[in-house]
C-alpha cells in the first residue's frame, strides 16, 4: 500500500470530512478525494460511505482504520524516542492514575517536578479505567494494582490502606466512636461499593455498610470523600497517605482498615530510554520515599511518646 495514501486515509477517518482532513493536511479537497478513490481502486473496496452530513467508514474501512490507528500510535512513540534523544527535557508527557491519587496525592506535589523540568509539558489523565499503555493511550500509569499487560516496565512505589478519618471539630461535636456499634451516633462518607475502586477499598466499604449506620454519604471518588470529611460532615473512609498533606484529620477506630493496596508506576518497554519518562519516575521514587521517612520518623516518635 501507499504509505501517502495511508496518511491520507488516516486523516479523513478522524475527521470524517474530505475538506477537515484537507485542512489538517494542507490539501485541497480534490486532491484528498482523488487519493482515497485511487485507494479504494488499489484494494477493489469502498471505504467510505458518503453522506450529506460527511463520511462514514465501511466494515472495510474500520478494518483499514485500526491498522492506521495502530501505525500512527507506533510513530508517536518513535517520534517521542527520537526527540528523547536531546539531552535536555521537555516535550509533552501523558501520565494516567486514579482520580484519588492523581487529585490528593501526585498533583499538588507536580511543582517541584516543574522547577527542575520547566519545558515540561504533563497531560494527567485522572480516571478509574486501565488505559492501554502499549497502544500508547498513555506513557506513564500510577495504578493501584499490577498492572497485567504484556511489554511493561513496572515499578512497585509502596503499599496503601483504606482507614477511617474524622476532622477534630466533628469528633469534639458528636464524639469519638470506640466500636462499630458507635455509629448509630455518625454519619460514614465513602466511595459507593459499586463504583469503580480498589478491591480491598471495596470489601471495607461493604463490610461497613453491613452495620447498622443510619446515616451515609456516598462519594464517587475520593476527592469527594475528602471534602465532605473536612467540612465536618462525618466520619470518612480514605487512603492513608492523605494524612501527608492533611495531617490534622484524626483516624478513628484503629482497628478498622483494608488490605494493603500495592502502587505501581509502569510504562511501555520502548519508552525505557525516555528522559521525558525517567525524569518523571525518578521525581516520582523522590516523593514516595520522602513520605516513607516521614511515615516511619513519625512511627519513632508515636512509638517513643507511648513508651
């Protein structure tokens, strides 16, 4: 096939106009229109049906579209090792992980990767599905399970538990609960079971509504959670390592927690000679041990005042 032609093809499949796709490509919109029946010729198919209102593929045509996806995919990421070739870093990087992580945990902390990267470019892309890393929907993913595809390096950060927080104002209002039975007196905030989550955060969740709590609040991320939880409104269900930046919430049954949730940081095996990448993990290993010497500093010292 005609690599030209492909391009081509490509253009007026996302654009679904011959003269959109004549804009983007700098060519009038005869010179598109004879490019793709020239194509059409070559494979003896029709692959496009052509409406008043623009272009839909045929079956065919969707065939031809997911190879020129795929192909274009391809390029970006040799596009992006090529230009990672420079010594210097910049250039754009899209970076996936959970609205909660991505919201409380890694956003707020992304200025001291911009003073160091100032030509840096971060599209964060904050949602609770997997995107396909080796069809590059993404170049770096933050996720809170291992991720399975095939082709990717992985680095686990650290582990994390779903705990209960209150504000120290809520508490001094409706007191501190000391059992489960407690919370006839209180209000539980929480991601909704059935929304998109970690299992283990799921399985508590559950396991909390199995009780007689009369009043709820249910959030569809944790981001939710948190703000209901700092305006006093109860007793929520959150991820430790918001106690980094939120350090006054009080945590209330300390008994009652999830299964640790594994972090892991993966990217693409053609991506491992990236500096837009590497720059991005090695700022990210920074942070997580930072907050693990500060976690085990204040372990010390809790343990040292009960002594």
């Amino acid at each position: 096939m005609d690599w030209d032609k492909l391009r081509i093809f490509h253009a007026v499949a996302e654009k679904g106009s011959l003269t959109h796709a004549g804009e983007v490509l700098h060519l009038s919109q005869s010179a598109v229109s004879r490019q793709i029946r020239a194509l059409e010729e070559s494979l003896a198919v029709t692959l496009f049906h052509r409406h008043a209102r623009g272009l839909i593929l045929t079956e065919q045509g969707e065939l031809l579209y997911d190879a020129t996806q795929a192909m274009a995919k391809r390029l970006d990421a040799t596009a992006a090792r090529i230009r990672d070739s420079e010594d210097e870093v910049f250039g754009e990087l899209r970076v996936t992980t959970t609205t909660g992580f991505g919201t409380l945990w890694l956003a707020p902390r992304l200025a001291r990767l911009y003073e160091k990267y100032p030509a840096l470019k971060i599209d964060l892309m904050l949602e609770e599905r997997v995107l396909d890393l080796p069809m590059r929907e993404a170049d770096v993913a933050i996720r809170m399970k291992e991720p399975s595809q095939a082709d990717l390096i992985r680095k686990r950060l650290m582990n994390i538990k779903m705990r209960l927080y209150a504000t120290p104002e809520y508490l001094e209002t409706h007191g501190t609960p000391v059992t489960m039975d407690d919370f006839s007196q209180h209000r539980l905030i929480s991601q909704h079971a059935g929304t998109p989550q970690v299992a283990a955060g799921a399985l508590l969740v559950q396991e909390l509504m199995s009780h007689d709590i009369p009043s709820t609040l249910t959030v569809n991320n944790y981001f939710g959670v948190l703000q209901a939880v700092l305006n006093h409104l109860g007793i929520g269900v959150m991820p430790d390592y918001i106690t980094e930046d939120f350090p006054h919430l009080v945590r209330v049954l300390d008994d009652v927690q999830s299964a640790e949730v594994p972090v892991f940081l993966a990217y693409p095996e053609e991506l491992r000679h990236s500096k837009r990448v590497a720059a991005f993990r090695d700022f990210v290993v920074d942070e997580i041990m930072t907050y693990r010497r500060r976690q085990n500093d204040e372990a010390v010292t809790a343990s040292a005042v009960a002594g």
